[in-house]
C-alpha cells in the first residue's frame, strides 16, 4: 500500500547524508534516526581487521560446520559491545549531527544502525510515478483495466493492484474485505503530482548470495541469515534447521509491534499532564506562602520594620527561586518528553513500514542492527519520565528573630532534583 501515515513520509523526505551531503546511498539510520550512507558510517571508524578463524586438526568438516554455524549466532548475540558500540565488525561513531548540537552521547551509551527503508520506497518511487502520470494523462481514453468494460471511464488508480480502475471498481473494492484496504489514488491527484510508491511483491524475497539465480525463501536458524533451498542441502547448511524466512522473521516484527504499541499519544498526554498538575501544585504552593509570610511580617512591622522588610525581600526572592527552578525543571523534564515521543513515533512509524514494505534484508538488518533494544531503550525512557518528578519543596521553621519574645514563622525554601 502506499504510505499512510505523514510521519512515514517524513522520515523518507531527508535524501541527502548527513555526513557527505551528498545523495545518501544504502541509507542507514542511527538511534537519533538520523540516515547516513553505510560507506560514509564505515569510513569514519573502522575496527581494525580480525585475524581468520584457525582450523583445527581432528574435528570433520560437519562438526566445524555446526561450530562455524553456533558461533555466527554467538557473534549475532554479541554483535553489539556496550563498551565498543561494535555492530557487526563497524565501531559505530556517535551521530555527526546530533554531536554538532551539542547532544554529545554518554560513554555507556548504545548505538544502533538498520536501514532507511523510508529513502529507498522514496527514491524507488520517483521512476514509477513518472510512468504513471504519463498513462494518467490518457484517462479519457484508458480502459478500466479490472472490468474491461470499453465504456467504463478511468478514474482512479489502485496500488495494491497495478491497475487503473473505474468508479464502479473503486466501490467494490471498498466493499470487498480481500481488497477493502488497497491503497486508491486518484487520477487527478496523479496528475497533479502526488508521489505513489509502487508495491514490488518481488522484493520481498531477495537474491541468494551463494545462489544469485534463486531467491531466498528460507531462514537459517543457526547462522540466522536468509538462504535458498539449495543452501539448505549445502555444506554450510545442510545440518542446520531452517524455516520459512517470513515465520522465522515474524516473532521479530510481533516484538517490535508489541513494543511500539505502547508508544501511544495518550501515554504522552498522560506524562505531560502529570508534570504540569505538579508544576501548578508548586506555583499554588508558592502563592500560599507569599501570603503568609506577607501576614506575619505585618504583626511585627512597627518594631522591626526594617529588619523584617529586609527579611520579607530575602524570603520571598528564596520562594520565587525555588519556583522558578521548579518551573524550569519540570520544562526541561517536558521538553526531553516531547523529544522522546519524537523518536517513538518515528519507530512507530518504521515498524509499521517495516512489516508492510521492509525486505527480508531490511528485516535482518534491523534486527542485528539492535532495533528492538532500542525499542526497549525508548519504552524505558519513558517509564523514567512517567514516574520522574522535581522535587521541589518548601518547609516551615519556627524561629525567635530577633528577641525570645518575638516567636516568628520563618518559611525556608528547600529545593532538591
């Protein structure tokens, strides 16, 4: 289907490396999803070369194969160092643009790199659009290409199908539930430039790496690569248990759905709401005080007005600094929210993107780029941000100021984060 959501599309807008400025070439994106091409990823830090695995003497060829294939998972586990920020051979650097805006990433920070699928549906579109537009300007002339009635007059162009349609096509396919949910483009908005992303069904299984003439329809449950039925017979493979690749994807995209579920506008709402109700409960707080200390410095105003005035200035400047430091917290707290529901909803939007549109590789990639423990990242923030709050507080202490007999209500503002 074409792109639904406005967030897809704006992911897919940024054509251009954030590192060469140039055209971005095997888009990658970063946990910021910030997109770079892989080559410019690579050529600012490369890990220095491994040394080959040494065979040993004594073991059959079947059993290094079961090693190799038990260590490829082992290295798929461990592919991301916390330490190195390593992922599959690349000591990922921290995000150039990010870095350049003063977001400089702690130490122990994780990085994470899958692929931008949004810029390739974008850039593969541009070709097919053009094509399109050139047939819709003939419209009047076309013939519905789903009824092949000679008087049905083209008005619309289903996605999903490949075919221009008829009024009375577009009806029944809102009505049928097998294609209630094509993507159905007019041909005026064709016409006037609207983008369509062509559905390449044949993508969806790439080319074997080993076997270039066949496509891979298998998933390699030890090496975890995607492989043709002719490497499951092979000497690499043959005694690894393999599955269909989509089953053997599809636990990885019901995690990261699952996940991303939970990253809803209303949880949002909710945290942001909460911060607010408790930013007022310090300025009502404040307030209240403000009107206490101004009663109970009036009692003694005769005697020691100018002393009292003196303290009235230090103590009330005391409450309005707690406030404003309060205030200002609660706004940072709110503004690194807003920042996070930014990232959430464009890994929302990937997942979304990822089932409906990724490839078999987008999906691999993805995966051992770590994409769900970023997922799991976010979802920690924010139940950091859920359950955080200032800590603003103010107290009172009972003092004599400045003879025994003058027993005053001092207020002392406490404030700690």
């Amino acid at each position: 289907m074409a792109l639904s959501k406005s967030s897809e599309s704006g992911l897919g807008d940024n054509l251009t490396c954030g590192i060469c400025d140039g055209k971005l070439q095997n888009g990658q994106f970063l946990k910021c999803f910030h997109t770079f091409c892989e080559k410019c990823l690579k050529q600012q830090k490369r890990e220095p070369g491994r040394p080959k695995s040494e065979t040993f003497s004594g073991i059959g060829n079947s059993a290094i194969s079961v090693a190799q294939g038990v260590f490829r998972v082992a290295a798929n586990l461990f592919a991301l160092d916390p330490d190195q920020e390593e992922i599959n051979g690349l000591k990922l650097p921290s995000c150039p643009i990010c870095k350049g805006k003063g977001k400089a990433e702690l130490q122990d920070s994780r990085q994470y790199l899958f692929p931008n699928i949004f810029a390739e549906m974008k850039q593969g579109s541009v070709d097919f659009t053009d094509k399109l537009r050139e047939k819709a300007e003939l419209c009047q002339t076309l013939r519905c290409e789903s009824c092949q009635e000679n008087k049905c007059k083209v008005s619309s162009y289903c996605v999903d199908c490949k075919q221009f349609i008829c009024a009375t096509c577009v009806t029944a396919h809102k009505t049928l539930s097998v294609t209630r949910n094509h993507s159905i483009v007019s041909t005026t908005d064709i016409k006037n430039g609207k983008n369509v992303i062509d559905v390449d069904i044949d993508r969806a299984y790439p080319n074997c790496n080993a076997h270039p003439s066949t496509i891979t329809t298998k998933l390699c449950t030890i090496c975890q690569t995607a492989i043709c039925t002719e490497c499951v017979s092979s000497e690499t493979h043959h005694m690894h248990p393999s599955v269909d690749i989509k089953e053997g994807l599809r636990p990885f995209l019901n995690e990261a759905q699952a996940l991303v579920s939970k990253f809803t506008p209303a949880r949002f709402d909710k945290i942001v709401v909460s911060h607010l109700e408790h930013k007022k409960s310090i300025a009502d707080k404040a307030e209240e005080l403000r009107k206490q200390i101004n009663e109970d410095v009036d009692v003694a105003r005769a005697e020691l007005l100018q002393q009292l005035e003196d303290k009235r200035v230090s103590m009330l400047a005391k409450v309005s600094r707690i406030e404003s430091e309060s205030t200002r917290a609660t706004n940072e707290l709110i503004k690194s929210l807003e920042e996070i529901r930014t990232r959430a909803n464009m890994a929302e939007s990937y997942v979304d993107v990822l089932g409906r549109r990724g490839t078999v590789t987008d999906i691999l990639m993805a995966r051992r780029g770590g994409f769900l423990d970023l997922l799991k990242d976010i979802s920690s923030e924010i139940a950091n941000k859920e359950s955080s709050k200032t800590q603003g507080t103010l107290r009172l202490h009972t003092t004599s100021f400045p003879f025994p007999r003058y027993q005053l209500k001092w207020y002392t503002p406490l404030y700690c984060d």
